[in-house]
C-alpha cells in the first residue's frame, strides 16, 4: 500500500508535542493501491466517521475515487483519507516532499517539516495557523 503520512501524526514525528486522535494519509490514486487500500480498510471494518452504522456504506476503489476527503472510524482508530495535501499536492508530490520513518519494524514515509509548514499555511484553518507557530519554532531550532 502506498501512502504518505500527513497532519498531525506526521507533525509528531517531526517533534511537535500536539497530540492527535487519528491519522491522516495521502495515498496514491492507482487502481491497484486503491484496491490494496480497500482490502486492508475492509479488514479494519472501517465505516464513515460521524453517520450510524445501519446507513448503507460500501467502502470500494469507486468510492475512494469520488470522495477527495475520506474521514474513517476503523477498529485500530480514526482515519482520514486525501487524495492531495493542500500546499504540496498528489500523492507523488507529496512523496517527494516526505522522508522514510522507522517505528518498530513498521517503515513509512511522513511529510517533511517544511512540508508541513506548507500543508498548515495552506489549509489556512485557525488551528492549523495556530499550529505553525510551534513548527516554524521546531524548523528554526533545527536550522541553527
């Protein structure tokens, strides 16, 4: 499955001490990763986030497809699905703009800080702004 790791958890990783309650992944819109995507959210029992269960919801590649903003209840946690990271782009811009991360044995990619920093300002939500304080701080200390 390939994926970028965005947002909050990504900002973690880059050091910021804001703590988040789901994960945010850009995945590339291939037919064949969004076949493994689905398999693997199929598995998770994964359902739209916020609408009752019993509402009729079928999680398929044509599904992924139509909603450039997915948000997720799984059974391992909340996820949030996009297709573009404002201020970086598509999956394969934001790749470019990630870095490998080891956690465990899991290995992933994750958006770099400046990345970031491009993906809050452009986002423009209060709490995003309000966010980049504490990035353009961890940025500026790492530049010294």
């Amino acid at each position: 499955m390939r994926f970028v790791v965005v947002g909050g958890v990504a900002a973690t990783i880059q050091g910021s001490a804001r703590f988040t309650n789901d994960i945010d992944l850009c995945y590339d819109a291939a037919p064949d990763n969004l076949e493994a995507l689905v398999r693997v959210l199929q598995m998770w029992h994964a359902y739209l986030r916020g609408v009752e269960r019993r509402l009729p919801f079928v999680l398929d590649a044509r599904a992924l497809r139509a909603a450039p903003v997915m948000t997720l209840t799984t059974d391992v946690g909340d996820i949030n699905l996009i297709d573009r990271v404002p201020g970086v782009g598509t999956y394969a811009d934001a790749i470019a703009r990630a870095e490998s991360v080891t956690i465990g044995s899991t290995e992933f990619r994750a958006l770099t800080l400046p990345a970031l920093i491009a993906s809050k300002r452009a986002a423009g939500r209060p709490k995003d702004l309000e966010h980049l304080i504490e990035l353009e701080a961890l940025l500026a200390l790492r530049r010294r």
